[in-house]
C-alpha cells in the first residue's frame, strides 16, 4: 500500500539542519504537557457545535502563551495570531475539536464517560478519530512556537475548528455550511491576516506510531449526502397490482445507481462510491407501503467523476421512479470536495517531513484514503497539506487495530511529539519556498 519517498533536500535548508536539533529538544520538554492536554480532553469530549469547555481550554492555553485569541466564528471555533519577529509569509495550522456520538469501550484509564444531546436524542461521546490529540498537538506546536518567535518569519494563524464530524445540534443535511470549515471561512476566520498556505494532519489507526504518511494530489475523497424519498400507493401484499409499490422501485434504483460507477464513470480518471446505508419503509409484511426512505453517501477521489455523479444520479432516480409509476425526491447535500495536497507544496516541503522523522519513518502512500474531511475547503482559498500521522503502537498488529470512529479506537501518545514536531517545523521551513509555491499556485 505504501512505498517510502526517495527524497533530496534543497540547498536552502541544508543550512538549518545544524540549528533545528533545538526543535526535537522543544518537543521533548513538551511532550507531557501535550500527553496531560491530550488525555484531558479525551476525557471530557464534546460533539461538534458544542465545544464550549474545549474551547475555553484551548482559548486560555493560547493566551498563557502570549498569542493574540479571537472567537466567534463557528460558534465555538477559536482562531491564534503569533507574529514573527522577522518578515514573512502569513502560514495556517489547522486542529479539528469536535468528538463523536458513541460509548468508549478502549479501557484506558482516561477513558470518557460523557453523555451530551445529539439530535434531539441523549448519547454517550467520545473522541474516536483523534480530535483530542490534534488539539492537544497543535497547543503544543503554539507554546514552542510563541517562546521561539524570534526564529519565525511572517505570522502564523493557529485554526481551532470545530464540526468536522458535523453539528450535534443541526440538521446536517440541509445546513451543512453553517459548521465546520465552511462556516469559520464564512465567519471570517482569514478575514485580518488571511494565510497563504495552510497544513493540516490527522492521526490514523493502522499506521505505526510516529510514522508520517503521506502524498501530492488527492489524499482523501469527496463526500456528499443523499435522500432519496419514494412515493407510491399502499395496497395488500396480496394485490400489487391494485397499487404501486415504492419497495420493488427502490429496490431498481439501489441497483441502478450503481450503473453510474460501472457504464458512467471514466475510472482511468479516478474512483466514485454510492453507498445507501439506511432505507425504511412499512409496517408489516402484508402491506405494501406508501412511502420509502433511502439515505446514503457519495465518495470520489476526482472532482469531475464526482459532478458526473451529482448531476446524473437525479434523473437516473426520477426515470427509474417513472418507470414504476411512483414518485421521487431526490436531495443532495454537499459534505467536503476531494482533500487534494497542492503539488509544489507537497514536493517542497518533503524535506520537513525528513528532519521530523527521518527516511525509515515516511512513506509515500500509492492511492488516496477513502474518508473525507473538510479541511478540502480550506484548499480552495490557498495551497494546503495534509499529512496522516500513525497512531498504533509498533508492537501492535497493524491489520488489527480498532479503526477510526470504533469504540476501541486508541491514539498512542507517543505519537504526539512528532506532531507537534512537524506543526512547529511547518512555520520555520515554509518561508524558504513560499515564493516557489504561491508563483504554482492556481485557485480551483
């Protein structure tokens, strides 16, 4: 699945190789604190929209540190500004806060036993995909960078976004841009010192621990909701013919859709995924109901198979429906465009990536992740990476880890210095190729 990056370094930053070793040494003294953030938060998760007490924290450690803290935006979202004492580039990191609507079952002694309201219904939450330990990393990258802004050239924007599993208390569906990313740029996050190139990174189960994976071009997919409501008219099981079945339709338009893949989709250009993972409908075996309920997802590593998808699967629906002689409303809603890493950027900042980890730790991934997130909006606006960092333990049996949003997901904390590591050395080797990246830049 992966094969390791063969990588030069550029001239430019040979030169530092002698005075970053400081950094390693930062991240070290640091680490505890990172670990102690990290576990605290995990204990206490919030669902997304509802981070209040976590941004409360992260709004104090900011300050204590000596950086400039602004609010409102998103609801709960919390923006840093630290100013480099020399000239340069205005730079983003990004840390997503939010948790997930489920009951831990890891067993670690910081294990959350929180319950919160999650549409309207009472749930337990946890952190499940690793939220807690990109605060806690992204708070350490602040501390060292803030007592070090003497070695920073230009501004550094730290993004404290909540929602990006979405709005706990939403209808995600139909405001779907009032969370997350979408809203902290709608809110104006970037509005005073917009930046011009943003890193993110995600911790991943299955990858070994304090190793870096990466890639150019996309690394996750597209994703976007879909409803399909399917009206026909209720009649005896034993007397179709006297109505019109929505069952028998949507069963056709399950297995329709997926023709938008295998006859529609140019798959030299990339892959796409339809998945309907809910449908209800009925009352009892001998009734033929009124009314089906489909909800699903749409996934696409390209944006040109994901807009063929969008703008066919409607009329494929309503045709199939005409031809059952019912009815079709067919919603979809956007989630998150395909996460691509800008190409110049990725090449460039190869060698950041080495100084964190060395050679034997990265690795050039060969295809995209199939999950999404909605850092994708932030590289709309700027050139951006993201960058996943293993989380499972090297002693571990890789193929058996609890996976992302599981109940038995763990994040290894000895994973954490090496994120905070690459957050600190994002600010300190992007100056050296930001005029080569911005001058490849091309909005989409």
């Amino acid at each position: 699945m992966y094969k390791k990056a063969a990588l030069l370094l550029p001239l430019a930053l040979v030169s530092q190789l002698s005075m970053a070793d400081w950094i390693k040494d930062a991240a070290q003294q640091n680490e505890n604190q990172v670990i102690q953030l990290r576990q605290h938060i995990h204990e206490h998760p919030e669902l997304g929209n509802m981070e209040f007490k976590t941004s409360a924290l992260v709004q104090k450690e900011l300050k204590s540190y000596g950086i400039q803290v602004k609010t409102g935006y998103a609801k709960t979202g919390v923006i840093g500004i630290l100013k480099g004492d020399k000239p340069g580039p205005v730079m983003a990191l990004r840390a997503d806060m939010d948790a997930l609507p489920m009951q831990e079952k890891s067993g670690v002694p910081f294990a959350s036993k929180q319950k919160a309201i999650y549409q309207g219904k009472e749930t337990y939450v946890m952190h499940a995909c690793g939220h807690d330990a990109h605060t806690a990393m992204l708070l350490g990258a602040a501390k060292i960078l803030a007592a070090n802004k003497d070695k920073i050239s230009g501004t550094v924007v730290f993004v404290f976004q909540p929602a990006e599993e979405g709005g706990a208390d939403i209808d995600n569906f139909t405001h779907g841009d009032q969370i997350g990313s979408r809203k902290m740029i709608a809110d104006g996050a970037f509005k005073d010192d917009k930046p011009e190139a943003i890193f993110g990174m995600h911790v991943m189960s299955g990858m070994k621990s304090g190793h870096l994976y990466y890639k150019d071009g996309a690394i996750l997919n597209s994703s976007d909701h879909l409803r399909i409501q399917v009206n026909g008219k209720q009649v005896h099981g034993s007397m179709p013919w006297l109505g019109r079945d929505p069952v028998y339709a949507s069963a056709q338009m399950i297995n329709n859709i997926q023709s938008l893949i295998s006859r529609r989709t140019d798959l030299t250009q990339g892959m796409g995924v339809i998945s309907i993972g809910n449908i209800q409908g009925g009352t009892a075996g001998n009734i033929i109901p009124d009314q089906v309920n489909m909800i699903g997802t749409i996934r696409s590593n390209n944006e040109q198979i994901r807009d063929n998808i969008l703008e066919s699967l409607p009329t494929l629906v309503e045709h199939n429906a005409q031809a059952n002689d019912v009815t079709a409303k067919v919603e979809i809603a956007p989630y998150a465009p395909v996460t691509v890493n800008n190409k110049a950027l990725t090449q460039l900042i190869q060698p950041t990536l080495t100084k964190a980890v060395g050679d034997s730790k990265l690795h050039l991934m060969d295809h995209n992740a199939s999950a999404s997130e909605d850092f994708a909006y932030y590289g709309k606006l700027m050139p951006s990476f993201f960058v996943f960092l293993g989380a499972t333990p090297e002693n571990q049996d890789l193929s058996q880890a609890a996976p992302n949003h599981n109940p038995y997901f763990i994040v290894d904390d000895k994973a954490l210095k090496t994120g905070t590591e690459l957050h600190v050395r994002f600010v300190l080797d992007y100056p050296e190729i930001a005029k080569q990246v911005q001058a490849a830049w091309k909005p989409s």
